[in-house]
C-alpha cells in the first residue's frame, strides 16, 4: 500500500521509492538541475540585498526592497506564459503529440511579446498608481522609483525568457532552461558588483545590471531553442498554428486563472513591502532580509514543483495514473526533506546569515525580533509550491485560483485581527497563508485521487 495520504491505493511504500534507481533518476533529471540553477536567483536577491544593505544609508536597501517588489509584482503576474506552457507542453509531450508542442510554443511567444509591448507604453501610470500607495519616506520611494524607471525596460526578455523555459520543461528537459538561469544570474551577480562597487552607481546599478543580464539570457535561450528546433520549421509554426482558436482559448483560459492566482500571491508580498515600510526604514529594511531567506526556501522548492509540472503533465498526457502516483509520492517526500534542512539551518545560523546581509546594527537588531518566523515558514509553505506543480501540470488553473483566493482572505483576516502586534502580525497573517494554501490544494488532490479524476480515461 502507499503509506500516504496523498496517493492511498495499491502500490510500493513510500520508503521503497527511495530505493527505486529508475524513478529516481527521473525526478532527479529535471528536479536537481532546477533546485540546482533556482538556487541562483535568491543568490542574485541576496547579492543585491548585501549590496544595497553595505550603502551609506538604510534608504538605499529599503528602495531596492520597494522597487523590486514591485517589479517582481508585474513579472510574478505574468508568470503564467511559463506555468501555462509548461503544462501544457507537458501534456502534448506525454501524448507525443508535437504538433501541439509547436501550437503551445508558438502561441505563448506571442502573448509575451504582446504583454511586454503593453508592460513598457504603461509604465508611466503602473508606477504613478503603485508608489501612491506607499508610505515609506521621500528617499527610500525616490530610490525604489528610480530602480523600477530603469529595470521594467528588461521585460521583453524576461517574459520571452519565461516561455521558452517553461517550453523546454514541459519536454523533460530541465538543463536548458538550468543554464539560462545560471548565466543571467551569473552575469547580474558580476553587473552588480562592477556598476555599485566599482562604478559607483547606486541602485540605478543594481536595475541595471538586471537590465543586461536578461538579455543576456534571452540570446542563450534563443540560440538553445534553435538547436531544438530547425530555425524555418519554427517560424512555419508560427505563421501558420497561430490561427487555432481552439488551443488559443484553452491557452487564455489557463493563463487567466493562473494569472488571478499570481495576483493574490504576489499581493500579499507587495503589501508586506508597503505595511512593513509603514513601520519604519529599519522594519522594511528587516523585513526585506527576512523575505531573502523565504526567497531562498521558495526558489529552493520551486525546482520540486518544476519537476512535478513536468511529470505531472507527462503522465496525464499519458494516462499514466501508476507512474503519477510513484512519482508524486517520492516528491513529496524530498519536499519534506527540503523543507526541514531549510528550518533547521535557519534555527541554528539564522543570525549569521543576517549579519553577512546587512552591517547596518539597528537593521540587523530589528531582523533578530522576527527571525523566529523563518523557522516556521518552511515547513508549511513546502507542500504550497509542491502541489501548485502538480496543479499546473494538470492545467487545473480554476483550482489554484480558489485555493489563493480563500488563503488570501485567510491573509487578510488573520493581519486585521492581529494587526495591534504590527511586523509581528505580518509574519504570522503570512504563515496563515502559506499554510491555507497547502491543506486546501491537499485536500483537492486527495479527493480528486478518490474519485479518479486526476487522470481521465486511464487506460494503463
């Protein structure tokens, strides 16, 4: 039996899927190389934070906090084009059928470009109606103002960047999209110290180093889908499955939904940003630390989820419920793992970890008062990032839709009842979050196991 309340029926212990060489290395083909090269993209925020954190005045990091915030806003919001071109690739993929892959593909490049074209002659009013809402001081708004006038311009690549990866995915094929990750991290790493530290330019260095290096990945990511694709075969796909209406519908529902559920997400991280900034430089400068190592559990786990959208999708595109339930056990039970070695590294050096951040000693004190958190947040916001993955690579976006949609409110309710305990009342409305998102997505999952409804029609 699976000794699980996930995935109960018949099959092997969960504890023999450790000892099973052949599914291992499948997970692990597409798992480890995105923990791997996900595990770059904190490294770049907590570069940019120990940077900024390094500068003469606590306004510097509060405005790289506040800017990025909301340029992660408006990318997060996007994020669909690769959770939606993951899944679905996953499952033409599974059903080896490659025209539909090409369909996928080529339909999603062209809702990125369109996307990035509205990004950029909207950037005025975005910036206009989000910074009126902050009440952080002049110099930390002036900063963050300036950091997002400089970085949104880097949002062709980025969005174009977000489709190929999840296209490169959603065909199993997690070393691409692993070395598009590394090099543009990699390159902003270096920007960020050449342009701050030796050129002297501040947080305007910062956003642009960030500018470069997404372009910079956007030419590896070009010249690695050429090597996947013979160039005229492409553009014969483009021209000419760009008319299917059919796959399009399909394609604007999901990313609709996944779209609604980003925007819940990544509301409740903007409003951390701007409550916390509420309370003080110091606070949303803490906060900002504090949100690096949740950052660096996220970015950890998503190389989980990446896995699970992938297998996910190929077994349903397969209608392979034997192979979905194995490989879902096994990870979750690295989920888990994760998680706990996550926990415990911050219980034990959590405040070390702050001091090689930030050398400003009111930040660092204020960070300590609230580093409790970090030890908790792990372990129930795993299983969140684990079943978005299995989510996206049912396509099911209606599903994760509802399940933010309640742990929003859940958010919202736990900060207005707890709202006297101020930062305090942020991290604790976080965690209820966090872990509203991960009973009601596991509740789904495991009714939708009962009922055999993951994978329609099963015919192995």
């Amino acid at each position: 039996m699976y000794h699980s309340a996930l995935f109960p029926g018949k099959g092997p212990a969960l504890s023999s899927l450790f000892l099973n060489a052949s599914l291992q290395k499948k997970v692990a083909a597409i798992a480890l190389p995105m923990v791997l090269s996900n595990l770059s993209v904190p490294l770049l925020a907590l570069v940019d934070t120990a940077v900024s954190g390094h500068l003469e005045h606590a306004w510097y990091l509060g405005g790289v906090a506040l800017g990025s915030s909301l340029i992660s806003l408006l990318f997060f919001l996007l994020g669909f084009l690769r959770m939606s071109t993951t899944g679905l690739t996953a499952q033409a993929y599974g059903a080896n059928d490659n025209e539909g892959q090409l369909t996928c593909l080529s339909q999603s490049l062209l809702v990125a470009l369109l996307l990035a074209l509205l990004l950029l002659s909207l950037q005025g009013p975005l910036a206009q109606l989000a910074f009126s809402f902050s009440d952080a001081s002049n110099e930390v708004n002036q900063q963050a103002q300036l950091y997002f006038g400089i970085r949104i311009w880097s949002a062709p690549a980025t969005l174009i960047n977000l489709v190929l990866m999840g296209w490169f995915l959603g065909r199993q094929n997690a070393r691409y999209p692993m070395w598009m990750l590394i090099v543009t991290n990699l390159v902003n790493i270096l920007l960020d110290l050449l342009f701050v530290l030796g050129f002297g330019w501040q947080v305007a260095g910062i956003a642009a180093a960030s500018v470069v290096a997404d372009y910079a990945g956007l030419l590896l990511g070009g010249s690695l889908l050429l090597r996947s694709l013979v160039a005229k075969t492409l553009l014969t796909s483009m021209l000419s499955q760009l008319s299917r209406l059919a796959g399009l519908r399909r394609l604007f529902a999901l990313n609709r939904d996944i779209f609604l559920r980003s925007l819940c997400l990544q509301s409740v991280f903007v409003f951390i940003a701007f409550q916390g900034a509420a309370y003080g430089d110091n606070t949303v400068a803490a906060n900002a630390v504090l949100l690096s190592f949740l950052m660096l559990v996220s970015y950890a786990m998503d190389g989980l989820a990446y896995a699970a959208e992938s297998l996910t999708g190929n077994a349903i595109g397969a209608r392979d419920k034997h192979l979905l339930g194995n490989t879902l056990s096994l990870l979750a039970l690295w989920c888990l793992v994760l998680a706990s070695v996550f926990s415990a590294g911050y219980g034990l050096f959590g405040n070390s970890f702050v001091s090689l951040l930030t050398s400003l000693p009111e930040v660092q004190q204020h960070a300590a008062r609230y580093l409790g958190w970090m030890i908790l947040l792990p372990l129930l916001a795993c299983w969140a990032y684990f079943l978005d993955g299995v989510f996206i690579g049912a396509t099911q976006g209606k599903t994760l839709r509802n399940s933010m949609l309640l742990a929003l409110l859940g958010f919202a309710g736990s900060f207005y009842l707890l709202q006297s305990w101020q930062n305090h009342a942020l991290w604790a409305a976080l965690s209820v979050f966090m872990a509203l998102r991960s009973i009601s997505l596991a509740l789904i999952l495991w009714l939708q196991w009962q009922r055999n409804s993951l994978v329609i029609n099963h015919t192995h």
